[in-house]
C-alpha cells in the first residue's frame, strides 16, 4: 500500500482580533497537532461531534484556509511548498465535495456550464471533447446526460449531490474530500449516495477523506476511521477496530449513544457529564479529562500521545493515559 496523503503535525489557530487595534487577542485552537495518513484507494473517516476540528482538517490539507503548522505530503510532494498558482494546479487531483450541493452549486448555471467551468478552470479535457465527456459524467454519476441542460433547482437534494459528484470526477482527481456530503440528505438516497460512492471509488482508484458527525455513514463508508475531539485525534485504526474493539473514552461514549445491532454484543455505556469545551482556551493535558469519567490528577497535567496496547490490532492506536487499566477493570469511572 502507498500512502497517498500524509499530514503530521497539523495545526489550524484562528487569531481573534480584539482591543481598540484590532490586534491578536487569542487564537481559536481549531485543529491542534494532528497526525494521519491515507493509503491509495481507500477511505479514511474523520470522525467527531461539530466543532471538533475535522472539516477545518480537510480544508487546510486542500490550503482552502492556509495552515498554521505542519507537513501535507500529497503523493510525494510537500503542498505546503507549492506558491498558490501551483497549489490551484494541484486542485486538480484534490477534489472536495460540501454537504449542501445547492450552496457550491451556482443557481443560475446549467449542469452543462457547471461541469465546462470545472474543466475549463484545470483545462483538462479539449474542449471540442467536453460535451462527450459531460454526458459520459453524467451517466457515471446516474442521472442520464438528458440532464445537462437543467438547472440545479429542478433537481432533488439527492440529484443535486450526484451533480457535484459530476463536477468534482470532471477533472479527473486521485483525491476526494467528502465534507459532510450525504449529512443533508434523506437515509434512503443517503445509502444509493454513498454507493455511488463506493463504486466510484473502485471504478476509478479513488481516495477519500470523508468527513462525518454520523457513525452509521462512517461505518459503511470507511476503511479506517479517525476520531476527533476538541483538535485532536484520540483514536484511530481499521474500522473494524474502532467500531468493534474501541479503546479512547470519547470513542466508546460516541459508540455507545448509537443502537447496537446485536444486543447479544454488549457495549458499556458511556454517559459524558457537561459540554464540549471552548477550543479558544482548551483544557490541558487531556483535552477529554472535564468530560471523562475516568479522568485524574494526571490527565489534567500530561497530554496522552497515540499509542497501541497488546489488544489493538493493525494500524490502531488511542490517546489515553488508562486504556490497559480500564480494560482490565483497574480503573473505575468517578461516577
Ligand atoms: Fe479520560 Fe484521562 Fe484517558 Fe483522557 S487520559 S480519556 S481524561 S482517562
Ligand atoms: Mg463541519
């Protein structure tokens, strides 16, 4: 497997201007040293309530917000590196595609001018071969090239996303961002959405970041999963790992407000006191400790790295001082 995406370090602070000067009062910590890769073909989700850092992720790896600090390896290159007319070149391979398709979609454009504007911006299909490929697009996507010339309100909210699907596969991307992409959209046209997607994906080698607050999605959708609370990461690995076998609090709180299938497969319950706090001033050590019921002294002094106990397999790791104790039942929760 080739790593086709890998972020280390990321940092995404926000000045908050203040005082008679307008100057730097404080920064919105929004994405806080975070670490993750994604492998060629596959699909990494992103994981984590609103506010938690993850669509900020995904548009400071595309430098739709620039970043703060930190290395985006994207096929071998350093992004950070390229000047902005290189980094809009590169937007070819980089797709993003947003939760609401009537919001990035212009009103007033036809499916056809969305589409040729998309091509014409990277320029990647001569032009006297556009209109094939747009119905080719379309059929790709199932909505039938008879479509190309109706506008984006004739459309359902489910034809809508399929059209921006349309839009970003034009220009032919390795990469897609799913920001929330099927979060707006009834649970039925949800399911036909996301395999659309699926099939896509292995149509034409795709590779997604997909980004989502739903678990049901993410469990469909995913091959790995990264779970984000407050700008970090607190959990990561093979779905399977994160759904079946998770280790972080956060994670099994998360888990354990969702219906379990199988009631045979018993799931403790995790109830978390209070609210996510402000990532303005967020708390130190273990960003977690003011909501886990597990927390001490000393996850409010260390910050808990990622790392992988005898129990986790494959790529998967936690960022808890106690996962061993808990599991063991050393550790008891406070409350
Ligand atoms: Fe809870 Fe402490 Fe583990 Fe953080 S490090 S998740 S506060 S037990
Ligand atoms: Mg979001």
């Amino acid at each position: 497997t080739t790593k086709l995406l890998e972020v280390n370090n990321l940092k995404q602070y926000f000045p908050i201007k203040g005082g008679v000067f307008g100057r730097t009062v404080n920064h919105v910590k929004a994405v806080d040293d975070v670490s993750f890769y994604v492998n060629e073909g596959e699909t990494l989700s992103i994981v984590g309530e609103s506010g938690c850092g993850k669509s900020t992720t995904g548009r400071a790896v595309l430098r739709l917000d620039e970043p703060t600090e930190g290395d985006i390896q994207f096929n071998g290159e350093n992004l950070l590196d390229l000047n902005k007319n290189d980094m809009r070149k590169k937007r070819k391979d980089m797709q993003i595609i947003f939760q609401d398709p009537y919001a990035s979609i212009n009103p007033r454009q036809t499916v056809r001018q969305v589409l040729e504007e998309a091509m014409a911006i990277q320029d990647v299909v001569p032009k006297a071969d556009r209109v094939d490929k747009m119905m080719e697009l379309l059929d790709t996507v199932g909505l039938g090239s008879h479509q190309l010339d109706r506008f984006p309100h004739e459309f359902s909210g489910g034809q809508r996303q399929r059209v921006g699907i349309a839009r970003a596969l034009a220009v032919d991307p390795k990469f897609i961002i799913c920001d929330e992409s099927v979060s707006a959209l009834d649970v039925s046209i949800q399911a036909q959405v996301l395999n659309l997607l699926k099939n896509l994906q292995e149509q034409y080698n795709l590779t997604y970041l997909f980004i989502a607050h739903d678990l049901g999605v993410v469990r469909h959708i995913s091959d790995r999963v990264a779970v984000m609370y407050l700008g970090r990461v607190v959990e990561i690995g093979e779905k399977e790992e994160i759904f079946d076998n998770p280790k972080h609090p956060y994670t099994k709180s998360l888990l354990s407000a969702i219906p379990v299938p199988d009631p045979s497969h018993k799931q403790e319950r995790i109830v978390l006191k209070g609210d996510v706090p402000s990532p303005i001033d967020p708390p130190p050590g273990c960003r977690f400790h003011t909501r886990c019921p597990f927390a001490t002294e000393k996850c409010r002094d260390e910050t808990p790295e990622l790392r992988k106990t005898e129990t986790m397999t494959g790529t998967h790791e936690a960022a808890c001082h106690y996962m061993e104790d808990i599991e063991a039942g050393r550790h008891k929760a406070a409350y």
